[in-house]
C-alpha cells in the first residue's frame, strides 16, 4: 500500500511524494456506547487503515485527493481564502481538521498534496472517521511543525466530529488509533482518560470480522439520538440522585435508581449502559486469565444487549450472530455505532477454517452478496512509514 499510494501520488501531482502516513481502524472488542457516558471501553488497532501520501507544492492551497472518492477529484482549499462550509463529502474532515488548527492559533504557511488511498470499508463501523481525523491532524502535525501532542491530536480529532461534523461521538476512536499497541487491547477509562494495556494471546484465539454489506453513516442514523436518551435518563436520575455519568453507577445499585425512570425505553438505555461498563471490567479478568470461553459468551451478551436495551442493531446483523454461533465462534456481538457495519467473532485459533467454512455455507445459501470477512490482528496506532 505504501508503494501504491506513493506512485498515485505522483500520477495526480507530477512529483514525488516526500513522506507517507498510516492511520488504523479499530475494533472494539467490548464496552459499546459507553464512551460517550464516562465509562470503559476495550478496542485495539487493526492492520487495515487509511495511508496518506504527502509532499509539498509551490501555491498557498492544500490539495487532497482519494482514491476511495475517486469521482471527487483533486479537492483543493485556498490558504488564502478558507471557506468552512460543509460540502457533505470527506472533504468536511479536511475543513474541520484545519479550523480546529486555526482556532488553536496556529497557521498553515504553505501549500501541501495529499493522497488518500484507504482499504477499510467506509460505513463498516471500524471508524474509518477517527481514522482521517487523526490522519489529516498528524500531517498536519508533522509537516509543518505545529507542536501538538498526542493526546491533543486526539481532542482534537474528537472536537472534529462533534463540533464541526455534529456526530456526538466518545473518544474511544481516536483515543485508541492514537495510542494503539501492537499485541495488545486499549482498556480506556474515557472518564479519567487513565488507561491500559491488555495482552492478546493471538497464538490460542482470533478476531473475526464479517461485513454485513450494510453501511451507515453515524449522523444519520439514531446515534445522535442514543446520545441524547442517556443524557435524559441522567437528568432524571439526578433529581433523586447524584452521578456525573451512568457509567457511575453500579450494578448493586441499578435496581434502585432504575425505580425512578418511569420510561420503559430510558430504561433499556440505562440498563445496557451500566450491564455494558460492568461486561468491560469483566472482559479484562477474562483476557488476562485466557478464560476465552467465557470470553467469548460476554461478547454474545453483549450483543443482545444492544439489540433489545439499546436497539442499535439490525436484523442482518442479528443474523450474523446467529450463524457465528452455530458456525462454532465462542461468541460474537454487533460492532460500531449500530444500524449496520460488522460483527466481531471470537474463535479458537485451531476452529478457525471450520468456523470460515461453516459460516460461508450458510451464508451464501442465504444472501446474495459476497461473504466479506477478515482476521485482525492488534496493531500500533497512527504512524509515519517512510
């Protein structure tokens, strides 16, 4: 991909690219939407990601480019004269990351190319948004010498999507595609942002990711909306009680305080909230005995718990599950915001051909579409690899 991305560059520029980019997707393994209330999240870095080509050009524009959008064309922004309107394409990162460098009162001073070549699906929840957010800021970053650090890089990235782009995400995407570690899972405390890493024994399991062929796009579906019933349910809770998130509160004291929701639906949210962070806390004691089938029953947990108390799945994705599961997988749940993208599959190294035979059986004698799956490995977070 390096190579590749290196010679798209000089096919759309004419000159050589002087430094090249990877930003990772990631998988979560568990703690599905409790990011953005305070809680503990599980995800590591895959090997799929988005690179970048770059090298500097003699006009004060930033010009950008991707191959995965090719039918946009070279998109260019004047340094000169930034309009931050909204084009509705991925360009909007671009603008978001750049007003985000200008409100810190840094500058830009001259004009820089840019190619995107990307091999992670958009739309299939392994946060391909987070993923050219951090990208754009850390060339940024880089190339003209603007001092940030990481954990800046990575507020940044997040004030992107829900300042400028009004997705009303967590910090767990960009937060682990910044400080990803090769071998190991990211256990974020995204309230304290206090964290940790996990060894993976990728030599007994692995991680199996099967696309559903649906993609989503976070804004338009009902994430935004999830956002807004837990912040609900809190303020309704805090008129008895006293939390700064759900996540605060405990699985000993869930049945009292859920008695003061009278909604059934902020109840499910509530419930799965709370049962999510706790299934974290869980998962950690289980990674770090091997206790992989366990393991892997808390993922399947997990997912129906999204389904029935936070109602972010989809029938496909459901499906999914149910053929892991019969297919010989120890477990596997829905990944992502929901309302499509991937599931995540837990399988014992040695099953693992039965398991990919098995589930392309019954698969493709059901769907049309193509069987779409991956094994991902735990890998670094963003990095130059010139």
């Amino acid at each position: 991909m390096k190579k590749h991305v290196s010679n798209l560059f000089f096919e759309k520029y004419g000159h050589n690219a002087s430094k090249t980019y990877f930003s990772p997707g990631r998988v979560n393994i568990i703690g599905e939407h409790t990011d953005y209330n305070g809680g503990l999240v599980m995800p590591f870095c895959i090997d799929k990601g988005l690179y970048a080509a770059v090298g500097r050009n003699n006009r004060n524009e930033i010009n950008i480019y991707s191959e995965n959008f090719s039918i946009l064309g070279i998109i260019t922004v004047d340094l000169n004269d930034i309009s931050y309107e909204l084009n509705k394409n991925f360009s909007d990162y671009l603008l978001g990351v750049m007003k985000e460098i200008y409100d810190k009162g840094k500058l830009l001073n001259y004009g820089l190319d840019i190619v995107l070549s990307s091999n992670l699906p958009v739309g299939g929840g392994l946060s391909s948004s987070a993923a050219l957010s951090i990208l754009l800021l850390s060339v940024f970053n880089y190339e003209f010498g603007l001092g940030f650090g990481k954990l800046d890089i990575v507020k940044m990235a997040k004030s992107v999507e829900n300042n400028f782009l009004g997705v009303k995400c967590g910090i767990m995407d960009q937060f682990v595609i910044g400080f990803g570690r090769e071998n190991t899972a990211l256990l974020l405390d995204t309230k304290s942002l206090k964290y940790e890493y996990l060894l993976i024994d990728f030599n007994e399991v692995n991680f199996v990711l099967i696309n559903s062929n649906t993609t989503r796009k976070l804004k338009e579906s009902k994430y935004n909306e999830r956002q807004a019933e837990t912040k609900e349910v809190l303020t309704i809770i805090n008129r008895t009680f006293d939390y700064e998130y759900l996540t605060d509160i405990s699985m000993s004291d869930l049945s009292k305080v859920i008695e003061v929701v009278d909604s059934e639906v902020l109840r499910k949210r509530l419930t799965h909230v709370v049962k999510e962070n706790n299934r974290v806390k869980l998962a950690k004691e289980m990674i770090l005995n091997k206790k992989f089938d366990e393991l892997g029953k808390l993922l399947t947990e997990a997912h129906y718990s999204l389904k029935d108390d936070y109602e972010v799945s989809t029938p496909v994705l459901d499906e999914l599950v149910e053929i892991a599961l019969k297919s010989g997988a120890l477990g596997a749940r829905m990944i992502g915001g929901g309302f499509g993208g991937s599931t995540i599959n837990l399988v014992l190294k040695k099953d693992l051909d039965g398991f990919i035979k098995k589930f392309k059986d019954s698969y493709e004698g059901k769907y049309e579409n193509s069987f779409l799956y991956s094994i991902v490995y735990a890998k670094d977070g963003f990095k130059r690899i010139d």
